[in-house]
C-alpha cells in the first residue's frame, strides 16, 4: 500500500460497489414498482393518501413520532404482530410508494401504527386520537402544544374536543386542535393495509398433522419459499 | 491520579505539535462542548424515556426530536471534532512535518460547528430528515460538507507529502476515514434528500448509510489513534501487524454491504437482510485482526491506554453482537427492543468515544507541553465515564432483553410491557447523569490545561526536538 493513487482507488472502489449493490441494486428491483389493479373491485392500491393526510405525514416525521413507533408488520410467523392485531398480513414494499418519507421506525416502546385504522374489531377514531395526544396517558406524552385553548364567543367550535378530568378547560373555553393536530390525525386515520397483494398473502397455516409442527424449520422453510417466489416475480 | 502518558516530557513536543497546538485545541473544545450538550440531551431524553410527560409540552423537545438531537450532537459534534482532532494530529506526526494548510481547519471548524448549530435549531422547530444518523436539516448539508473538507484537508496534505517511504496502519484509517465521509455523506444527500428515492427504498438507502458511517467513518476515525498510540504506550511492536491490511480492507470492502442490518424481516427484498448476516459475519475478521493486533494494550500503563483498552474490548464485543443479532432468528427478539439501544451506545459510546478519549488524554500534554491541570479531574472523568457506560449499557441491555421477550407473547399488552420497564429506564437515566458530570470534569479539565497553555506558548515552543524518525517508527 506504498501507492498513494491507488491506495485510494480501492477505497473508492469499495464504497462504489456497497452503495451500487445496495442502493441502486434494489432501486432496480423495486423502483418502478406500480400500484396494483384489482379487476374486481376496480381500482388501483395503494390508494393515494389525501392531500391533507400527506400533510400529516410530515408532522408525524418532524415531530419524530418514529422514534417509538414503528410502521411495518413483519410477517405472521416471525414474531407476534400477527397476534397483537397490528395487521393480517406482512408489510410490503408496494404499501408504501406513495408515501414521501416512508416512517419505517426502529423501535417499539409503544404499538406498530400500520394498520391502525385498519384494526379489528374497533380501530381508534379521530376522537380517541385528539384525546391521546391531548390529554396523553401514562404511557404516551400529551402535546398540549398541538392544540388552542380559547375563550368561547358565539357557538363552540364544532372540532372542540370533549375532555373532562385531567384535561378539562375552565367554563367557557375549549380546546380546539390545531391545524398540525388536524392533519396528523388524518394521516393517522389513513393508515390502513387491509388490501391484499398477490406478494402479501399470508402464508398457508402450517398443517397440524406434520409431525415436527412444534418446529421452527417447518415454519421457516415455505416461508423462505415463498420470499423467493414473490422476488421471482418482481 | 496522573501518570506517564498523561504527561508529556518537554522533549517530547515537537514542531509538529506546537505549531498545530492552537487549530487542534479549537476543534477539541467544541467537540467537548458538543458532548456536554449531547449529555444533557441524554438526560432528557432518558428521563422522557420513563415520565413520558417530562417536558412533552415543549415542542422543541418532543422525546423524537431530543432524540434527533441527542444523536446528532454526538455524532457530528462530539465524534466528528474530536476525532478529526486527533486522526489529524497522528497524520501529521506520521506524515513527518509540521501540518499545512491549518487555517483551513479552523474555518472548517466554525463552518461546521455553525452548520451543526444551524441543523439542530431546524430539528428542534421541525426539520429533521427522520433517517437515523443522517437527521440534519438538507439546507444544512452542503455547508457541512464543504466545511467537512477544509478541516479535512491538512490531513490529506500530511498524507500526500509524507516524508516517509512507507503506509503505517494509523495512516490507512485516518486517510480512509478523511477520505470516505464526503463520499458517503453526499451519495445519501443525494438518494435520501436531492432526489428521494422511492418508499422503503428509501430505508434501504439509510440503512446503508448508517452502517457505512459506522465501518467507514466512526470505526477508521477511533482506530488511527488506537493504532498509533497502542504500541507508543506499551512499548513493544505490534503483534500480527501482517494481518493488519488485511482487516483493514476487510472493514473498507464489507462494511458497506452490512446496511440491510436493521431491516430483518422488514419491506424490503430479502435478499438484503441474508446480504447484511453474510456481511456481519465476514466483519468479524475484521475484529478478530485488531484485536489480536492491539492485544499488546493490555501492557501499557496510563491514563491514554486504559481508555483505550476499554474501547477496544467493547469495539470487539460491538463486532460480535451486530453479527449475532443480524440472524434472524435473533432479530426477531431483539429487533425493536432497547437491546438494539443498548448495541448501538456499546459501538458509539464504549468503543469510538472511549477510544478518542485515549487519543486525547495522550495528545493534549503534547500539543500543550505540560501535563493535564488536574489529575483527580482526569481520574474522576476516567472512573465515572467507565461506570456510568457500563451502567448504560447493562440496563439497556437487560431491560430490552426482557422487553423482547415479552413483545413475543402477544397476551401482554405493549403498554404493560413498557410499564415494566421503568426500573431500567430510571437506572439507565442515573448512568447518563454520570456520563454528564464526568464529561464536564473533561470539558473543565480541557480548558484549565489549554489556558494555562496560552498563557505560556513560547516557553513551551523552545522545548521541542527534531523529532520526525522517532515519531514516525512506531505506528
């Protein structure tokens, strides 16, 4: 390594080939992936997100939301978020084309947030979500900062919310959301992956007559299968 | 408590140190001063982290976006002025001759440091990126990384007009880690921010970024110094140095192809989580060479070289845990998990900055002349720092064990499981504590030795020797 010139094209060549194989190998495989057209029912998912839920996106993204919710349910048998009702089926690329900043998170100190208005048998709705971010719990924080407190003139505000208790406004104010508060819970509202993909069925039940049902390489393996198939088809 | 590494013999400062005394001390304090503001953001975000109402209400301060702070004062404060620091001063001691080009440096130093500042304001009023390690604002990146190569380049200069023949491997890391960042950090400006790629790509494209930083950046900047100093110190040659390049290229050539680490079981192909665990395994050749390379750490006596040793046992034990939860049959418990926390603060925390902090206990004596100001605040950093990681870690570690475990058994709520974490979580926020007062001792220490030097440069300045063979051998 006495030569200088070429002691540095290896290292540029190294890093050229991580990033190539990486980032443009899977842009090749999946960056022209289009929503897909269900014949049936007559239209194309995903379904794009509403103006004002995109909007929401972006609050969601700056005030880091991501960093103890995660949004992608892996799939049913890896891990249990299958049984904790986060979504029926494993999350896939095509769920998320098109989402500008895809918040895939890293961690789950509190619940996935894939499928969340997409939950069985009752999913959250707006009111609960104004409630929670508002008033919080003992286990989420409450963003006061996402609201206004004002003093009523004329008729109440249709949006203002009904808190009693911890959150509760003297008598004649409310608390009326703001406009991030607004589109956050629209974007929260959007979250739904009830569509069914031909690469997102869940796999077949493993049959319960195999002997070695207990084990875990019984599950894996037509699982790993049908990875390699829904790659084939990409 | 001092003793011999800490102090420097007047004979020991050279030209090369005195004349580069003033810019190394300018990106030294602010990357002191970004790792007392990273600590007070530990403090936060460990406090919310178990009172998740602890300053909720402050939009500037939401637990995401102290989070975003946190991680990136670190990151591009503390890690970046600190080991340019150091990776500097060893090239240059290599290279054989005073550093070129030290204004430079410098206004990369403000340059930088204004960008940082500029980058956390937009995080904290909402700007942030939302990828991990690669939080800053786009409007502050180009500036970042112009100021990146000013202060990168008397480095490379050092390098390229070394008056020595042949490469040492502090050399490799140093010139790799200068080198490589740019690269690194405008190819993702580029997928991530210019010109966005499209969903989960987008993921993929982060994911290989913060494992490159890590194996191409973070890793090279802790090990010029490590390799340089290591042998000073314990007095011998280095063991198996023939196997040394070989690491090297391993850590250069594989690094980049672990980015699929963190998406186990994620939207993406799958092939890059099966390329990440082939990957993370092939590393392990990597760590296996530098340890058994700077195995003669555990000779030396000082301040400087029990740092360092700490680092390298958690920089080894980092290599081999990342290989072991890359599986997936590991992942799928600790994926998500504070343990996947408690990794990531072992490789930043217990390996990189325990690693420049040796670098900098054994450089200030010698670019100032004289010995730290104080020695109980050195071992009082030395003792507090080494508890309060290992403290970090353990909690973290413990708590996200049993939080993976109990996030597989679907009959326990996620509330419930994260309500059995506060005990980990209250004692995970007195190691942070600790980490802050004991980077105040340094932050403190740092500045009484440097003033104390101003005061007095040119008798310091008539102390060096021609030094440049001496120097230049023992790497």
């Amino acid at each position: 390594m006495k030569n200088g010139f070429i002691f540095l094209v290896g290292l540029f060549a190294a890093i050229a080939m991580s990033w190539g194989g990486i980032v443009l190998g899977t842009h090749a495989q999946l960056g022209s992936l289009t929503p897909y057209y269900d014949d049936t029912e007559g239209k194309s998912f995903p379904e794009r997100t509403t103006g004002l839920a995109a909007r929401g996106q972006l609050v969601y993204a700056d005030l880091g939301c991501a960093a103890c919710h995660t949004q992608q349910v892996r799939r049913p048998d890896y891990g249990s978020d299958q049984a904790r009702g986060w979504g029926d089926r494993q999350s896939v690329a095509r769920d998320y084309i098109h989402q500008a900043r895809p918040q895939l998170g890293a961690s789950r100190i509190g619940p996935d947030l894939t499928n969340l208005a997409g939950r069985k048998p009752s999913a959250m709705d707006s009111e609960d979500l104004m409630k929670l971010l508002y008033v919080g719990s003992g286990t989420h924080p409450s963003y006061k900062f996402l609201f206004v407190e004002k003093q009523i003139v004329g008729e109440s505000s249709a949006r203002a919310l009904r808190v009693s208790g911890a959150g509760a406004v003297a008598a004649g104010h409310e608390i009326v959301p703001s406009e991030r508060a607004q589109t956050l819970v629209a974007y929260l509202l959007s979250l739904n992956t009830a569509y069914d993909y031909p690469e997102s069925r869940p796999l077949p039940p493993p049959a319960k007559a195999a002997p070695a049902a207990g084990h875990a390489e019984t599950h894996a393996a037509p699982a790993a299968k049908s990875e390699m198939k829904q790659e084939a088809k990409k | 408590m001092t003793n011999d590494s800490t102090h420097a013999t007047s004979a020991e400062v050279t030209a090369i140190d005195s004349q580069a005394r003033g810019p190394l001390c300018v990106l030294l304090a602010s990357g002191l001063a970004w790792l007392v503001i990273s600590g007070v953001l530990g403090v936060i975000t460990s406090i919310q982290l178990h009172t998740p109402g602890f300053l909720a209400d402050c939009s500037f301060l939401t637990f995401g976006r102290a989070q975003a702070l946190r991680e990136t004062s670190f990151l591009y404060g503390w890690i970046a002025n600190s080991g340019l620091a150091v990776a500097l001063w060893v090239l240059g001691r290599l290279g054989g001759s005073p550093l070129r080009v030290l204004n430079w440096a410098v206004a990369g130093a403000l340059f930088w440091n204004l960008g940082l500042t500029i980058g956390l304001i937009g995080i904290g009023t909402g700007d942030m990126t939302s990828f991990g390690f690669f939080q800053l604002p786009r409007y502050v990146q180009p500036l970042m990384l112009i100021a990146y190569g000013a202060i990168a380049l008397p480095g490379v200069l050092a390098w390229s007009g070394r008056r020595t023949s042949g490469l040492y491997a502090s050399q490799w890391y140093g010139v790799a880690a200068l080198f490589l960042f740019p690269w690194l950090f405008s190819a993702a400006q580029i997928v991530l921010l210019w010109a966005p790629l499209r969903g989960t790509l987008q993921a993929v494209a982060a994911g290989w970024y913060t494992q490159s930083l890590w194996s191409l950046w973070l890793a090279p900047l802790a090990l010029t110094g490590a390799y340089y100093i290591v042998p000073k110190v314990a007095g011998r040659s280095m063991p198996s140095y023939d196997f040394s390049s070989l690491g090297f290229w391993t850590l250069v050539v594989i690094g980049g192809w672990t980015g699929g680490r963190h998406l186990v079981g994620g939207p993406v192909p799958a092939w890059i989580a099966t390329m990440a665990v082939v990957a993370c395994s092939m590393m392990l050749f990597h760590y296996i060479v530098v340890a058994l390379n700077l195995r003669i750490a555990s000779h030396g006596s000082g301040t400087a070289i029990r740092f360092i040793r700490f680092g390298l046992v958690a920089y080894s034990l980092t290599g081999l845990l990342d290989a072991l939860s890359s599986f997936r049959g590991v992942a799928v418990e600790w994926q998500f998990t504070l343990l996947a926390t408690a990794l990531e603060q072992l490789g930043l925390y217990g390996g990189i900055s325990m690693m420049i902090f040796g670098g900098i206990y054994y450089m200030v004596p010698r670019l100032t002349g004289r010995p730290w100001a104080s020695g109980a605040l050195t071992s009082g950093h030395r003792v507090l720092v080494s508890l309060g990681v290992v403290l970090l870690i353990v909690t973290l570690a413990v708590g996200g064990w049993t939080q993976g475990d109990e996030l597989l058994n679907p009959k326990l709520g996620v509330g419930t499981i994260y309500t059995q974490l506060k005990l980990s979580l209250m004692i995970g926020t007195a190691a942070n504590v600790a980490l802050l007062a004991a980077n105040l001792f340094l932050l403190v220490n740092f500045i009484r030795s440097a003033v104390v030097c101003c005061g007095t440069s040119a008798a310091a300045e008539s102390a060096f020797r021609q030094p440049a063979a001496l120097e230049a051998h023992a790497s």
